[in-house]
C-alpha cells in the first residue's frame, strides 16, 4: 500500500505505487475516547442519519471487519439497514501466493483451495454475527482472489474468461454464492455489483481504495466506481474508500488501541479523509470479530491488531478535472523520491527495479498527453504500462476501448485488452527516464470520464505502480 514512489512490501505481494495531486483536507480537531494526552484527529467524523442504508463492499473475508467493523456497529445501533459483499472468497492466501510466485512444485491442490475459500466463507460469517449481521444480510460474489484487476484491464467482451493460476478455474465455483457459475469476465462482476447496489439501494457505499497495496482492494474500487456510474439516474450514494494495504503502515505495528490510525504521509494531504471514533466497546467487538478469521489471525494478527485503534479511517483522491487545453502537474511529492524495492523481492529483482511516476497531464485539440518518469532507464526483462480505460454514459463499458502501452527497453506495444493495436495509433517518445504518450481520444472511444494506472513488472512480478485515478474529460466537468 504505498502512493505513488514510496515504500516496501504487505504480507505478500510485492511493492505499488501511487499517482500523487494535490488534495485539501478539512481540518476539525476530534478528541477520542480512550485516547490520553494531546492525541486529536483533525479530520471530520462521518455522519450517519435517520434512513441511511449501508453498503459493505470488501475484496475479501476480514476486510469489512478490519476497515468497517466499527462502522457496522453504530448502523447497527441506530436500527439502519446494512448489508456486505464480498468479492472474493479469500482463496489466494500466502501459502497459495508461493506456489505461484516462485512457479514451484504445486503443494496444494485446486480442489485444497477452493476448501480454503469455503473456510474463509464460514469465518467471514462468523464475524458478521459478532458485530451483529445475520446471514441474510452478507452476499459472496466468489470471483478470482488476486485475479480481478486482470478481468477489469483484460476480460471484457469477446475476450476470454480470466483462468485463476491456483484454483484453475475460470468461473464461479462455489454453490453458495450469489450466481454460482458466473464466467470470470468483466461485465460478469460489474453484473454482479450491480445487482447488489440495486436491490440495496444503499445511501452510504463503504469501499476499499484505488491507492492499495493489494490488486484485489483497487479492482473492486474500478468496478464500483463504473456500477455507480451507471446507476446515477436511479441513486446516488456517498462513497468512503477504506485504506488496508500500505507499506510500514499504519504505525506502530501491533496492538495500541489508545493511538489513532493516521493516514499515510504521502497521503495526508491528497486526501479529504474522514474518521469516526471508536468507542471502547465497539473496539472489543471489531477485535472479537478479527478473531474469528482464524485462518488470517493466526498468519497475521499482528497486522490486524493494527487497526485496532481508536478510530477508523476513510477517504478518496478528489476527481481530476481535464479541460480542454489544460496542463495539469503531477509531480510525484515534494521530496522527489522514488519507492524502494519491496522485502519480498530476490535479489535479482531489487537490482532490476525501476519506480515510476506520473509527472504531468494535458487535453489539447482532441488529444490527452501523459508524462511518466521513472527511477532509472527500464531495463532487459523488465516492463512499464500505463492504461487507459474509458467510460460514456451512452455506451456499455464493456464495449469501450481498454487500452494499455506496454514498453520494454527498448520498444512499445500498444493493445486494446489483449489485443495489439498497430504502433502508430498513438505517439510515444522517450529519454532516458522519462516516457511521453499522446492518446487520439478517439481511440479511447471519446470517454467522458478515464480510468488510468501504471506499474512496472519484472517477468510476472510487479515492482512498482501506482494508483489508479479518475479523470473527468467532460466539457461541463459533470
């Protein structure tokens, strides 16, 4: 979990980034219970009023009661409705994640570890009940742990189902999810959440955030972000992303439920963040609530304890606005650094690694260039991509451009999902540790909004990128 050019690895994936802007915060100092000495958080709580329906959307078992769990409890007590959904099963845990990431004789087999995401069902259960939810309040999506960022850039349309590597699977397999079955496609999953939002109706929408360490928290970000889009003419409700996975973060590790959860620093300013307290009994129930993910307190409970504070944290980069003709700076942060290479590397990985950077944006006469620098030149086996998704109202997503650069060290290649698109559609220049591209909008299918995001792999293992922004090409900015 790391903004864009700054830190190390989660408990097991390798180093993110983060496109950086400048943001406001809204400053109001907030005493918290339990909490001694001069300790105040200065950002706003969240309101929660009469007839507010709250939405619960995590990536996977343990996210809506490490982020929300006090959340849930004040809905609760207020006689609100509230439900939560859960992406994934949480199948791709660590163990599963090095069989995969060092492509060694598999240890465990498909059938072991959809047992695992069955197991996660019944914990994710159990945890609800503490805080208060009965069975017929929780929806399980069951699409691929650690794959769904692949099916919102890849699998859209005519394309392929998306496979899982672990489970070998390419749709739905577990019969108690809500469409068992479902093939791993994009329109699939936004089908999906869609059909979520709409039977709820939610007014308050809690989600994991575009700036996560973790593939599967800033999937799920892009996918509600499009279902919300299309639903805008039947409800409009507030959203507050969830930060979980974020390097040496949050600070101190461990167990100190009298400290705050503070954002990261690199995030302090970007982000208008908001922050309801916790009270102490609410804080006993969140943790008793942790404690019954056996399977992730007992590999992690020192990262969980983590969130054991007395507050909760939520928060969203603001929507960039593109005009016509306007040049917008992205200069990474003030300090200029790049991120460092992740723990979790080997050591041919560290050496090959290469940090990346949004530096500045512009819309000019149909056009939208883009200005990427990176730590040092991309190097033989290592790649850096950008995409660009876009979206129109007038148009289903699933049938817009999906488009992606993919440079290696020496050349590019251009594809629509995984489509190669000729060279020329786009402009690319290059220096040594700077990229340029400048995108026909055509080619993006003349969107009124973009999804855009970058990393840098080396082979199949990522090494730095960012998070993923929105950007608002619309003449009235709507």
């Amino acid at each position: 979990m790391k903004p864009f050019g700054h830190g190390s690895g989660d408990r097991t994936y390798a180093v993110l980034g983060a496109l950086l802007l400048l943001g406001a915060i809204t400053a109001r100092f907030v005493v918290l219970p339990g909490i001694q000495g001069p300790e105040t958080l200065p950002w706003p709580n969240i309101s929660l009023r009469e007839g507010d329906r709250i939405l619960i959307l995590a990536p996977h078992p343990d996210d809506e009661s490490l982020n929300c769990g006090a959340i849930i409890q004040k809905a609760l007590r207020m006689g609100l409705s509230v439900h939560i959904a859960w992406l994934t099963y949480g199948d791709f845990n660590q163990w599963s994640f090095l069989v995969y990431r060092y492509r060694t004789r598999p240890v465990v087999t498909p059938g072991e570890i959809r047992r695992m995401g069955l197991i996660r069902h019944d914990e994710a259960v159990a945890a609800a009940g503490v805080l208060g939810l009965s069975s017929q309040n929780l929806t399980f999506l069951g699409y691929p742990d650690h794959g769904t960022l692949d099916i919102f850039t890849s699998h859209w349309g005519d394309r392929p189902a998306y496979q899982s590597p672990l489970t070998q699977e390419d749709r739905v397999p577990y019969s108690n999810a809500l469409r068992p079955g479902a093939p791993y496609k994009g329109e699939e999953v936004l089908k999906d959440l869609t059909t979520v939002i709409r039977d709820f109706r939610p007014t308050k929408v809690f989600v994991s955030h575009p700036g996560d360490h973790h593939p599967d928290h800033r999937a799920l970000y892009l996918f509600t972000t499009v279902a919300l889009w299309n639903l805008r003419s039947e409800l409009a409700p507030e959203v507050y992303p969830y930060l979980t996975h974020y390097p040496s973060w949050p600070k101190p590790t461990g167990y100190h439920p009298s400290k705050l959860l503070e954002p990261p620093n690199l995030y302090r300013e970007q982000i208008a963040w908001q922050a309801p307290r916790v009270t102490t009994q609410e804080l006993r129930l969140k943790k008793e609530a942790l404690k019954k993910h056996r399977t992730q307190w007992q590999s992690f409970d020192a990262n969980l304890r983590s969130f054991l504070r007395g507050n909760e944290l939520f928060g969203d980069f603001p929507l960039i606005s593109l005009d016509p003709f306007s040049n917008l700076s992205l200069e990474p942060n003030t300090t200029g650094k790049f991120a460092s290479p992740s723990a979790q590397l080997n050591s041919q990985e560290k050496a090959a690694f290469v940090g990346i950077q949004w530096r500045s944006m512009r819309s000019e006469g149909g056009y939208l260039n883009l200005s990427i620098t990176l730590s040092r030149p991309i190097g033989k086996a290592v790649e850096a991509y950008t995409y660009f998704l876009g979206y129109r109202s007038d148009t289903p997503f699933e049938n817009m451009p999906k488009l992606y650069v993919k440079f290696g060290d020496v050349d590019h290649a251009v594809y629509d999902q995984n489509r190669a698109l000729p060279k020329g559609s786009l402009e690319v220049s290059r220096q040594t540790k700077e990229l340029s591209i400048r995108i026909p909008l055509q080619l993006l299918g003349n969107p009124e909004r973009l999804l855009i995001g970058a990393k840098t792999n080396f082979g199949f293992i990522p090494l730095d990128w960012t998070s993923w922004r929105i950007v608002d090409l619309s003449p009235t900015g709507s």
